[in-house]
C-alpha cells in the first residue's frame, strides 16, 4: 500500500529538548490506534532551524508546517489531518491569518534561504542512511571514484571557489592540492567539529541532521589526495552529534562506502572520531592536531601548514563541517553551479546561527551576498519585545559589531573585514538598546583570556591586561588615557600573538572602540551605563507619581533595601540595594527604574 | 612506581576500554573522557592507575587534564545544573539564573551543596542559542528559563 502521508518531526536538540520524542512517540501510538500505522511514516529529521518555534512537525505531501506542537496534540493532527485530512488550523505556522502561512514556503523565515549545507537537515531521518542515499547520497562518492581523478576533483572546487567556512576563508581547492603534491605514503583527512564560538550551533545541527554528508565528502579528499585516515574532532558537549556520526559510520561500513575497497573501487578509507575536552583554542588547526595526538591543545607555529606537516607530522587537510558539507554537492552539480551563488569575493552559502535580541532566532542559510537586514529583519523577523536594534555581532571572539548603518551591505568575507568585523564560523549575535556595547566586550574578553593556552605572552599577558582595563571601565574607575592603552595592547597582541586566538582577540575592543566611543566615554567620563547594565554605575529607583504602594517589590527584595507602608509611596535604600533587578521585575506599574 | 593501583576499582568495561585504546597514538584524551565517565570527574587514585596502565607519566596526565576545562579534579554534585554562559545566553541573562540558583542552594559556582546533591557549573555554549537562556542538568536541556522556573527545576530533582 503506498504511504498518505509523512509525519517530518524535529529531532534538533532544541525541539528535542522541548519535548519532540514525546511527541514522536506519541504519534506512532496515536497512528497504529487510529488504524493508519500503514498509510503513514513517521520520520526524526535533523534542525528545521526555526528553533523559536519548536517542536516543529511537518506532515506532507500537503508541507502543512506545525510549530510549537505539544507531545499532547499528536491525537488531534492524526485524527484530523491524517485520518480526516483537515489541517490543524491552531497549531499551523501563523494560525491568525488562516492558512496563509501554512505552507513552508510562504514563510518569511525561510523565504530567502537557499539552502545547500542544510539541504537534508530537516527532511532525511539522519540515522537513515538509507534516505541519505534516495536525496543522492553518496552518489558524488560514486562519480569521483569511477569518473573523476583527483585532479579533476580539485579543479572542480576551484571553479567553484569554495573558501573554508571555519572562519578563515581560505580556498579549499588550496589546501587539498598542497596535500595532494606532497609525497608521503601516510596523509590524513580531519574534520573540525570543534565549533568553539560560544552563540554558534550550525556545525552542531548539520552533524546531527545530516551525518552521511560529512563522511562522504572526507571520503572524496581522501581519495583525492591520498590519504586512508581520517579523524573527526568534535566537542564532547554534543553528544547527539557524536551518536548519529556512530550509527553513520556503521552504516557506512555495512554499505561498503567506508573501509576497505570502497565500493569496489580499490580505494580504502576509514574514520575515527577523537573528542574535544571543552578547550576553545582547539579549533584552531595546529591545537587541534596537537590534540588529536592527545597533547595539552597548544598551538604550533606555522609554517609548516598542516597540508604539508599535520597530524604526527604527515601532509593533512583539515576542513571544517560547514566546508565539508558543501562538497558533495559541488562535485554532483559542478563548480560552475556553485560559482554562480553568492559575490565575486565568496561563492555559494553561509549558515548563520541567529540568536540574541531577535524575534526568530534559528538557523538561516543564505546566498553569500545576501545583506544583514535581510538576515535581521526579513528573516529574523527584526527585534524581540518592540526594542530597538543595537548592533550585531559576528565572528564571535574574534569579530567584531556592525551598527545600522551597516545593514544594507551585501555580506562576505571581504565586506565583514573592510567592517571591522568577520565572518568566523556564523554565529551573529544581535543586541538592542538594552545590551551594554561595553559590558558585552567585556564578556568577549573574558572568554579569551580564560582561553588563552598561555604558550605566547601577547595572548597571555595582553589579553589579561586588557580584560582588567575594561573591568576597570565598567565599574566606574575608567580614565581617559585607559582608551588609548587598550588600543596599544591590541595592536601589540594583533601583531605578536602565535596564534589566531591572540591576534584576534582585541577586535571586539577595536571594533567597540570605533563604533560605540560615546558609550566608552559615557561610563568613563560621565560614570554612566547608557544601557542600564554596569551595576557599579546605576542605580534604582522609584517614580513618585507611579507607585501606588502596593508593597509587591518590598516583599520580593532579597536584602531588604525597599522600604515603605502599604499606600504609600516606597522608597530603595542604596546602600543596601545589590542592584538585582528583581524590584524592576516584579512592579506591574513600571514604577521603578534604572538610572 | 605508584602502588596505589589497588585502591580503586575499574568496571570491567572501563578495563576493557584502556586496553583497546592502550597502543592506539594519541589515546589519552579518549581514556580520561571514558574515566571521566565511570566516576563523574578524575580521581587521583584513577589517573595513577592510568598511568600505570598505558604507561604515561602522571605528570603528563595532569598537565593534559589542567588544560582541558571538560576534565574535573573533583567530584560534582549527583546533579550538576550546569549553566550555559555562551554569548546568546549571556545576553539573554545567563548571568542572572547563576545569581538565583547560587541563592536557592546557597552554593557558589563550582561548590558542591552539603548533602552532595547539587552543584553548579558556568558552561561555554551548549549548542542550543535558539533557545537561551539554557541550562542542562545530566542529559535533560532547558530552554528560555526564567528565574521562576528555577524552583521548579530543582525540585524536579530533589
Ligand atoms: C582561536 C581559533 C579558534 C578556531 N575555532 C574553530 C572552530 O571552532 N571550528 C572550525 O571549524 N575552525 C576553527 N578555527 C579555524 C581553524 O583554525 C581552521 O582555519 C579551519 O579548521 C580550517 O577549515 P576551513 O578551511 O574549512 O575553514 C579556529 C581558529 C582559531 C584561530
Ligand atoms: S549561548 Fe547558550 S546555548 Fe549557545
């Protein structure tokens, strides 16, 4: 009997956190009790990416797009939409306008996506390998080995102009190509899933929604540039990832598509995967290797590049999980393809990991081009709760903010750097009016200073001197002359660091610095926090003409500090006040206020 | 030579483990993970017989568990709330769920409560930014928490 329908649900760790194996579950028992067991498959994909409106549940063929489903409401969407094919009308993507945003192409979120690295994350069942191969799995493996050399392989990805996605840039036809020219009998094959950026889950979600992908295109640089070994170094912090690349490289094997004579090609190839131990500076390539190799993750000078002395020593291409994904589809569709997505810089997509103040937060994948307020407002939706947009930041630790006026640029490698900023691994992170630009660099650098490794002293030493001026600057004991040593330090670090870590980690003071110096200049002359954050430099209060004395916000303060009868206007002590929030929290008149 | 190899036990699989691992290049950091997995953070005793084991110097041990943050030197609570600090969280007021659940157990981060059950850890993204503020007690993530919830949370495994 053929199938009515497929039931996709969402088995991200977002959705799976909110419950959608309940739901999963409850929909397989919901089915063979309504009688459609048969007619019906149910299937656990990857990240849809809409995380804000998890759990998500797909149902096709008519792509009725459920959000925020509930482990209770799979009676109701077997009952009506499969048994009696009614859509669920209240659980549907904006339910307010009736069925006009029910189909997911009507939806703005995914309206000006394009997607190429997420292509199965969200349609496949991902400890399936089976519907990897029926989405043209593993077919890229078969062209290569039987109709491609490797030259043929790396002319394609330079036609393509793909650059690596793990935050450099560079050209991946590159760095194969010295791996290939190297004559060793021993070269290895290593994958980055360290993804280090706090803020940033693309590489997170492509591991778990479309593991076959990765292997499958380690596979090809394997063969391309002779190599039998390789090693994937993913975080010990996602053990879904690390579950479905299990069950994948298992199938695999079974499937004769990893091992021994690949498909009966000849060609060996095998994958083992190492875990990270919570080290940021592991995601830079040289600690990374020095890792796998069961070190302490110091980086190694260099040169020598990786591709020509890696891991003990031997030729080794390292790509990250983003590049990686891309390459399946390059060498089946073609460089040329792949050559005409995105700007003359940057070729094909970026996935973007959209979080902080922004009303649609997910994972987005757009053409290389495509500008910020496309991102921001179209597909995000713009800012949460009516505030206004501040900035965003990409690049993570090493990045920087792009302000308003900055929104209409086309985004890609070179337009983030000409900002000031970069494109790093994806996260972009956006703030409103209530986020402090000095607070949030702090944060920046205190990340990298508790990640520094210690082995050079620019990092080392720099990176601490410039957290404790910015310490300094936040609790009101700035000066003016802190401004101009903050900017000496950086340019010191930027120049003299061993590696990427120390050399970027002052961007997001210079960038800070050149976009945001009033607000530096606030909290340093005039001892104020315009955003409200810096506790040292506000304090609470309450309006006269908007208390009515109801005493709610003396009864919440954990120390005390309000005082006041009942009806009568109160009052914060600020020598006991410990500046928690909870007073502006709990008053329902917006009486209290932070100065 | 450390003789201390007696003093802790090994579950057979653990053994098994360290033995298949034993002449593999580059097998520490996998051992101590699996070590780490067995007792919820790295005993002295254990890294001694480790060490003996695969034969690597304990100091090297040592230097490699110091420089990972993954590694514990000691013992966490029965559950341990581990609050997610990435950026998206920290925006979204990470910062302030530490603050109340450090008031609700009367522990500092990195401090085990008196009875041994709870304790409270500040930890880099988790993976989940779409859904900050997050934490994550043993394998179950919470998302978009608030402070009210908090109680609630902690009851759950009280
Ligand atoms: C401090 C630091 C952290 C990094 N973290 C990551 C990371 O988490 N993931 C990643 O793929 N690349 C990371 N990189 C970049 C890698 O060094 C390297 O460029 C990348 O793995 C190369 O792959 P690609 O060419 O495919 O981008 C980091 C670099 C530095 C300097
Ligand atoms: S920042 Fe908290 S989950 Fe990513």
């Amino acid at each position: 009997m053929a199938l009515r329908n497929y039931i996709l649900v969402c088995g991200g760790t977002g959705c799976e956190s909110a419950g959608a194996d309940s739901i999963y579950k409850n929909l397989i028992s919901e089915c063979e009790l309504q009688g459609v067991a048969d007619e019906v498959q149910i299937i656990k994909t990857g990240c849809f990416g809409f995380c804000e409106q998890g759990p998500i549940v797909k149902i096709l063929p008519e792509d009725s797009f459920y959000v925020q489903v509930k482990p209770e409401d799979a009676k109701e969407l077997v009952s009506e939409h499969i048994v009696k094919g009614r859509e669920v009308a209240r659980l549907l993507y904006n339910k307010n306008e009736s069925k006009k945003h029910a189909k997911v192409e009507d939806i703005e979120f995914y309206q000006k996506q394009f997607r190429i690295v997420l292509r199965n994350c969200g349609f496949i069942n991902p400890e399936n390998i089976d519907e990897y191969v029926a989405r043209e799995g593993y077919a890229a493996l078969e062209k290569v080995l039987f109709e491609m050399t490797p030259d043929d392989v790396i002319n394609e990805l330079k036609v393509a102009g793909l650059r690596g996605r793990g935050g450099a840039g560079f050209p991946s036809w590159m760095k194969w190509n010295f791996t290939k020219q190297v004559e060793d009998d021993v070269k290895y094959v290593v994958c980055n899933a360290d993804e280090g950026d706090p803020g940033a889950y693309m590489d997170r979600s492509t591991l778990e929604g479309d593991p076959h992908s990765i292997l499958e295109a380690m596979t090809i640089a394997g063969y391309t540039c002779g190599a039998s070994k390789g090693y994937i170094y993913i975080r010990a912090e996602y053990p879904l990832a690390i579950k479905r690349l299990e069950i994948a490289m298992g199938q695999a094997r079974e499937y004769g598509l990893l091992g021994e004579d690949i498909l009966g090609s000849g060609f060996g190839f095998d994958i083992e995967i190492r875990l990270g131990a919570g080290a940021f500076v592991c995601g830079e390539e040289t600690a990374l290797l020095a890792s796998i190799e069961g070190e302490r993750g110091m980086p190694r000078p260099r040169p020598p590049f990786p591709a020509v002395k890696g891991l003990w020593g031997r030729p080794t291409v390292i790509n990250n999980v983003e590049t990686w994904a891309n390459i399946p589809v390059i060498l089946l569709k073609g460089g040329e393809w792949f050559s005409k997505i995105g700007t003359d810089d940057s070729k094909g997509t970026k996935v973007f990991a959209l979080t902080g103040k922004i009303r649609n937060s997910g994972l987005v994948e757009v053409p290389m081009g495509t500008t910020l307020r496309e991102i921001i407002f179209d597909i995000g939706g713009g800012i949460a709760n009516g505030r206004e947009f501040k900035a965003v930041q990409t690049g993570g630790p090493s990045g920087g903010v792009i302000t308003k006026e900055h929104l209409d640029t086309p985004i890609d490698y070179g337009s983030l750097t000409g900002l000031g900023s970069m494109m790093g691994s994806g996260g972009m992170i956006v703030m409103d009016e209530d986020d402090c630009i000095v607070d949030v660099t702090k944060f920046y650098l205190g990340f990298s200073v508790d990640e520094s490794c210690g082995k050079c002293s620019p990092c080392r030493i720099g990176g601490r001197s410039l957290y404790n001026l910015l310490d300094k600057i936040t609790k009101g004991d700035g000066e003016m002359e802190d401004i101009d040593k903050m900017k000496e330090i950086g340019a010191a670090m930027k120049k003299a660091s061993l590696c990427g870590l120390g050399q970027t980690a002052p961007n997001p003071i210079l960038s800070t610095l050149h976009y945001f110096e009033k607000e530096y200049l606030a909290h340093i002359k005039d001892k104020r926090c315009p955003a409200g954050k810096c506790k040292e430099l506000i304090s609470y209060n309450i309006l006269a003409d908007k208390c009515i004395g109801c005493t709610a916000c003396a009864r919440k303060c954990p120390v005390d500090a309000i005082i006041g009868e009942r009806r009568q206007l109160h009052r914060i002590d600020p020598d006991l006040c410990i500046k928690c929030g909870v007073c502006l929290e709990t008053c329902k008149f917006g009486a209290v206020f932070v100065r | 030579m450390s003789v201390k190899n007696d003093t802790i036990k090994f579950s057979d699989e653990l053994t098994k483990f360290i033995m298949e691992w034993k002449e593999k290049p580059g097998n520490l950091i996998m051992i101590l993970h699996k070590v780490q997995e067995e007792f919820g953070y790295i005993p002295r005793d254990a890294a001694d017989k480790v060490s003996e084991m695969i034969k690597v110097p304990l100091a090297k041990i040592y230097g490699v568990i110091t420089f990972y943050h993954f590694f514990k030197l000691t013992k966490p609570g029965d559950f341990n709330i581990q609050v997610c600090m990435g950026t998206a969280c920290y925006l979204k007021g990470g910062d302030g769920l530490i603050e109340e659940i450090e008031s609700l157990l009367g522990i500092k981060t990195n401090e085990v409560t008196k009875d041994g059950k709870f304790s409270i850890e500040a930890v880099r993204c988790v993976g989940c930014c779409g859904l900050a503020p997050v934490l994550v007690v043993g394998e179950e993530v919470f998302g978009k928490v608030t402070k009210d919830q908090l109680p609630g949370i902690i009851s759950k495994f009280n």
